[in-house]
C-alpha cells in the first residue's frame, strides 16, 4: 500500500462523521485511484446504502469510503480487487446497484424460479476433463451452496461455488428497529461467530451513540470472544481430521468443544452465547458457580490440540496442515487466559443506555475467520441502514484457488479446515 499517496488521496476528500471511522466521500476518480493503491489484502468488503457505495478495508484500523451512484451505478473494485466480485453481485441483486466494469455480473442470490435462470457453469476445455456437481440438494445433511468440481487427471482444475441458496437479507431486518430489538437478527448471521457479530453490531450502535459500556461489561465481552473463538476452531480442527481419516482425535477435540460449549451454557445461558450481547452492554453476567468446570474443559483442549502437531496427523491433514497448525496455535494462546479474565472482570452494571441519536457507526470483532464489521445508521434511535460484513465471502474464493492440483479426498480436508459458513456469505 502506498501510505503517502493513500493519506493525500484521502485528505483531500471530503469527511462525513461516523463513530468508529470517518467516512471519506470520493469522487469516482479517485475511489478507483484507491483501488488501484491499497492492497487487496486489506480489503473486508463493499455495501450500498444512502445512495453511495461503500468500501471498507482494515489493517490496523478501519478504513471506510463511499462513492455516489450515478443512475444507480458506481465504478467496479473488482478489477483492481477481485475479491470485491461477490460483494458486487450481491449489492446488484440487494439494491438494483451497478458495479459499472465488473468482472463478473452473475446473479448472486436464488430467487425461487428454479436453477433454470441461473447461468451455467463454464464448460471443460480441456480433452479429458470433466464436471462434478456437489449439492445443495444431496442425500446427507450438507451446507446450502452448489459446488462445480472440474477434474483432469484425477486432479482439480477448476472450482466454482454457486452461493444464494440460504440467503435471508439480515441486513434489511434489521431496519426500523432499536438497536438492542435488532441485535439478535445481527447475531444469526453465522453460527460459529454469534458472539462476534453480536459484538460488532453493537460497537456500531455504541459509536454511533457516543455510548461508553461498564467496563465489567467490556471485559466479560472480552472473554467470551475468546471462548467463541476457541470453541469455533476445535470445531473446524475435528471437522478436518474426521475427513483426514483420524476419527479418535476428531471424536476427543470434539468432546472438549462440547464440554466447553456445556460450561458456557451454565455460565452465560447459551452454548452459543446467543443474545447475552447487547448494544451498550450485555444482557446477563457470569455466573460464578460455573468457572471450574469451564476451567477443567479449557484446560483438557490444550493436551489434545497439541497432537494436532505431531508428524503422522500433519501426514494425513495434507494441504490443510498448516491451516490446522495456526487454529491450534490459536486455542493454545487462548486457552489458559479465559477464566482468569472472568475471574478479574471488575464488579459493577453490565449495560449502558443508548441515547436516541440520529448517527452513523462502525464497529468491528475478530471471529475465528477475520474480522467482521457491521455499519449503521440510526434516525432517532432506530436503525434506517445496515450492513453486515464478514470475511467468509472472500475465504471462499480463496478455497477455490487453493483447490486447484488437489484431489476431491484432499480438498474435502482442506475445506473442512476452512470451515466457510454458508450462511455467513449469502447473508
């Protein structure tokens, strides 16, 4: 990324107060100038509200721009940024917007006419090649989402994901609701990252107020993230070793995962954690009695994550070792630091008032995947736009590029190690 030229870029746009992060409003010019400057890396996704197109990146901290629609059109990122594609279609099919120059303009969302009026998938080329379809409709329980496996020599040479199967446009749910009335709709939108998205939306609603949380609240909320994201890896570790043919060890990551999942039900009412977060706070606080057997789970995950890095399951997991050994680095930093967070969280009020502001915000939470980031903008306290952003669409075009040279036992591995939600992308 070229900072100097970014920073110019920058400060020579226009700004529009937003908690969270400033946003710069560019003319078209140098909202594809930007594109073209930043790194794609850093990209975390696009929306359409007010109007404008959207654009946010994070490294350190966020960073969000917005470009007017001319007619109902903007200038495409994906060009420069093709991991902007699917953001493009979605916001096409959400909002009737066009990414003028896109690199792909395919509908992004089933609508119910049948498969019929969907495109086909790009015929082999090669002579010997061929197709293999896989779901959504299978005869095992599966993930909505359509996968076109185009094999050559035994190996993969091409994947494509069809996504729109599951779509439910949460984001639009969440319209003329209040903020704590709409953080459950927010919460639902991928199962493995409740608690982070939860978390997200409310930090948007929160800056967006210029509410400050009780730090109580701000450290337990700390602590369950950690919980979330522990859980959310030993979940994709067993997934990928039961496809790498290591049953035992799949079947004992599994049963901590559960055993944590059974504490953190007694602990904050939910396995999940579902809807204990809540703009300006949370809804229920920790109940002691349940710390000593959430310590006694946490510390049986360290013992059996570390196997995950011994030489003969490093052998099996193939192309998702390394994937594999940073979610097991991940739960081996975690693990040992949660109960004593709870343990310290200074005693007081969990939950703040919102004033009813008429603002935007941004907040942002690590998931196990990424950063998710929800964006807002309140009228009187009730919420007139939203969006919702998590990184699962831009995993899942790297899953198909990582694909490619692999066989359908491998990927299988691979892609349970990557463990995209479906939900998560077709939002």
């Amino acid at each position: 990324m070229s900072d100097a030229e970014i920073a110019a870029l920058l400060a020579a746009a226009p700004v529009e107060p937003c908690g969270g992060a400033a946003l710069h409003l560019l003319a078209p010019a140098d909202w594809l100038r930007l594109a073209e400057l930043v790194d794609p890396a850093d990209f975390a996704g696009l929306f359409v509200a007010d109007g404008r197109a959207h654009a946010l990146f994070f490294r350190a901290a966020p960073l969000l721009v917005a470009v007017a629609l001319d007619n109902g059109a903007y200038p495409a990122l994906s060009p420069a940024i093709p991991e902007a594609g699917w953001y493009e279609r979605r916001a096409a099919e959400t909002h009737g917007a066009t990414a003028t120059g896109a690199t792909d303009t395919r509908p992004a969302i089933r609508h119910g006419e049948g498969d019929a009026a969907w495109p086909r998938f790009d015929a082999p080329a090669d002579e010997g090649a061929f197709q293999v379809g896989q779901g959504p409709v299978a005869g095992l329980i599966a993930r909505p989402v359509h996968r076109r496996f185009t094999i050559a020599a035994g190996r993969i040479a091409r994947l494509e994901h069809r996504h729109g199967y599951a779509h439910r446009d949460i984001a639009a749910l969440l319209h003329g609701k209040s903020p704590r009335a709409a953080a459950r709709f927010a919460a639902r939108l991928a199962g493995d990252a409740v608690v982070a998205h939860a978390l997200a939306f409310a930090r948007a609603a929160e800056a967006a107020g210029g509410c400050d949380i009780p730090p109580r609240a701000a450290a337990l909320r700390a602590a369950m993230l950690d919980i979330e994201r522990v859980t959310a890896h030993l979940l994709a570790l067993a997934a990928a070793l039961e496809a790498a043919g290591r049953p035992g060890l799949a079947t004992r990551l599994g049963r901590v995962r559960d055993d944590i999942a059974a504490a953190v039900a007694v602990l904050f009412g939910h396995r999940l954690m579902m809807d204990a977060v809540t703009p300006g706070g949370l809804e229920v606080d920790a109940r002691p009695e349940a710390l000593p057997a959430l310590a006694a789970a946490l510390a049986a995950a360290a013992p059996s994550v570390r196997l995950v890095g011994g030489f003969r399951v490093r052998r099996a997991l193939g192309p998702a070792a390394a994937l594999a050994r940073d979610r097991a680095r991940a739960v081996l930093a975690r693990v040992s630091a949660i109960v004593p967070a709870i343990e310290a969280a200074p005693p007081g009020e969990i939950v703040a008032a919102l004033p009813p502001v008429s603002a935007a915000g941004l907040g942002s939470a690590a998931s196990s995947r990424g950063m998710v980031h929800h964006w807002v903008k309140l009228h009187d306290g009730q919420i007139a736009a939203a969006a919702l952003i998590d990184p699962a669409p831009r995993l899942a075009s790297r899953l198909e590029e990582a694909a490619v040279g692999l066989d359908i036992e491998g990927f299988a591995v691979l892609e349970a190690c990557y463990a995209v939600p479906t939900g998560a992308i077709d939002g």
